[in-house]
C-alpha cells in the first residue's frame, strides 16, 4: 500500500468520526427547559461578549451557533469560576461592573450545556444592540486619581468612586480605608493578582472617606493602587 493511498483512508476515517460526532450532537436529547434564546444570551450579553465578541480579545459567543460549538468549555470553565474573570473576593466593595456570575447564572449555563443546548422559540430573543456588553465605566471631568504606594491620609474629605490595584503577578493586594473614628473598610481585596486583568473596579455607590482617612495598599513591595474621586484640592500626606 503506497503512502497517498494510506492517507486517503485515513482521512476518510476522521471524516467518518467526525460526522458521526456531528450527527450524535445534533440528535442530543434535550432534558432542561433553559434554553439559549430565553436565559443564556442575556447572561452572556452580561458578562462575556464585552470580550467575546468579533474582532474582540477572545473568540466570539454572540450567537447560538459559536456558544453551542462551545458549550462544555464554557460549562468547565464557569464551574472552576475562570470565566468570566472577575479577580475580586466576594463580600468586600459592591462594585457597578461586576461581571461575575451568581450562582443561579452558573446552574442556568450547566442545565443548558448538560440539558442538549436547546436554541428555543425565537420570540424569546432580545434584539441585538451594537454594544451587547455594557462597556465599564470611565473617568470623567471633574475625576481625580490618587495614587497609593503603600499610604496616604487624607487632609480632606472626599467621596471614592473607584479604585485600580496593580501587584506582581500572583501575589494578593488589598486596598483598605482606616477612618478616624477606628472603624475599617476593605475596598477591594484580590486574592492573587493577575496582569491580564487589570481591573478598576466601579463602586455601586461612592464611598465617603473623612478627613484624617488612612488609605492602605496591602500585599508586598510591589503592591500599589490608584483611587479615583471625585475633584477637589485634595491634600495628601504619605506615610
């Protein structure tokens, strides 16, 4: 048997394989009720296609087709909560963008990825729009950014609107606010620190900070922060 006739057959091997596992998936039978155009696309419209999008930084999951081809990658990775990345710890800062997933998002993509990955009715899906991902926030006029080494009081009073941690890659870094009456507030903690995710997170509401405030960037020699606030002559004492 010469060599092009040993390859002839292998690929029409692969692409026997390949369209019986087509076939296979397309008869999958379909256990849940959850269905891509009533609950998926709206959760990914949430918290993926801001980079999961054509011409984006990862592959696009705009349509049912590209999320179905995907399906048990996505599942894996939103069990082992890598996807979406959202470095910072739970229960510390209410933040606008975070782009987490509750619990109940996560049962809902792993019925529908275990359940047959039904498309469902298409009455059921939400127009698209031409940003399908709300972008997060950005500084405006009349912002400030302070940036924290290590320390810094507060000779004025001021409203914190958000804050961006930077550390070395791997390393944990929290950003803490010691007020003058003793009590202590933890604006974002991250538990190891990742370059590819620089995040500023948006607090929900602005977090007032008095007079006399120490604000602290915890987490080794190269931990550091900037704080945004809203503008003023704000003075600062570092420490």
């Amino acid at each position: 048997m010469n060599a092009d006739s040993s390859y002839l057959r292998f690929s029409a091997r692969i692409c026997v394989l390949l369209f019986l596992a087509t076939a296979a998936a397309a008869h999958q039978p379909i256990t849940t009720k959850v269905t891509w155009n009533s609950e998926l696309v709206r959760i990914f419209r949430k918290s993926c296609t801001a980079c999961h999008t054509a011409g984006g930084t990862a592959f696009s999951l705009q349509t049912y087709e590209e999320a179905r081809a995907w399906a048990t990658a996505i599942r894996d990775e939103v069990l082992e909560k890598r996807m979406p990345p959202w470095p910072a710890a739970k229960g510390f800062g209410d933040f606008q963008n975070d782009r987490s997933l509750t619990p109940f998002e996560i049962e809902l993509i792993v019925s529908w990825a275990e359940g047959g990955v039904p498309r469902g009715d298409p009455k059921h899906l939400p127009a698209a729009s031409p940003r399908q991902s709300r972008p997060d926030p950005e500084p405006q006029p009349g912002h400030k950014s302070l940036s924290v080494q290590k320390a810094l009081v507060l000779k004025q009073p001021v409203e914190a609107l958000a804050v961006r941690p930077l550390a070395s890659e791997g390393t944990p870094v929290e950003v803490r606010a010691l007020r003058p009456d003793g009590s202590r507030e933890t604006l974002v903690w991250i538990r190891s620190f990742q370059a590819q995710y620089p995040f500023t997170y948006w607090f929900r509401a602005p977090v007032a900070l008095p007079r006399g405030t120490r604000v602290e960037v915890r987490g080794g020699q190269t931990a550091r922060a900037q704080l945004y606030i809203h503008h003023r002559d704000t003075e600062i004492t570092e420490n």
